[in-house]
C-alpha cells in the first residue's frame, strides 16, 4: 500500500536526521 510505503518513508527520514543531530552535537562538544 501507498500510506505503508509513506510512512516508512518518513520513519528512515526520521532516522536520518536523528543521526545527523546526533553527529552536529559530536562536533560542536568536540569544538569546545
């Protein structure tokens, strides 16, 4: 289904920018 396929869409999109916050706080603990 169409919404199934979305909403795992928006889970690994979720995920990545998860992982990119969580990479942007390493550096700036690592700049201080």
């Amino acid at each position: 289904m169409l919404a199934e396929r979305i909403l795992k869409g928006v889970g690994s999109l979720r995920a990545e920018i998860a992982r990119l916050l969580a990479e942007i706080v390493k550096v700036k603990k690592e700049i201080k």
